[in-house]
C-alpha cells in the first residue's frame, strides 16, 4: 500500500514493514506488484506533473 510521507508520525513497525518507496530504483518483486502504471511508476501525478512520492508498506501477519 502506499501511503503520505506522515504516515512516519504514526508508524508502529510491529504492525507494518515499509518495503520501499515510490521514487526509489528498487526493482523487487514486493514493490513491482504495488506498481501499476509502469509509465508513472515513481512518484504521484497531478494534472501530468510528480508532485509527491509514496512510501509503501506491507501489513505485518499476526502470529
């Protein structure tokens, strides 16, 4: 899931990994699946310009 950069204010690690973030080179099989646009695949577009990057997470299983 990608969420706004505050989302660090309210960051619990035992409840979420951060695996990356949008405007990042990292090509991994986690991250690719969350991108699904390969032309806007780095950071947010409005009206055509990037104006805000993403960090993505994954919801940690509870055991």
């Amino acid at each position: 899931m990608g969420v706004p950069i505050s989302f660090l204010d309210k960051y619990c690690p035992e409840q979420f990994s951060i695996i990356g973030h949008t405007h990042s080179g990292d090509k991994s099989k986690a991250v690719n699946l969350l991108r699904t646009n390969p032309k806007m695949r780095h950071r947010g577009y409005i009206r055509g310009r990037q104006v805000y990057d993403r960090i993505l997470i994954k919801h940690k299983e509870q055991p």
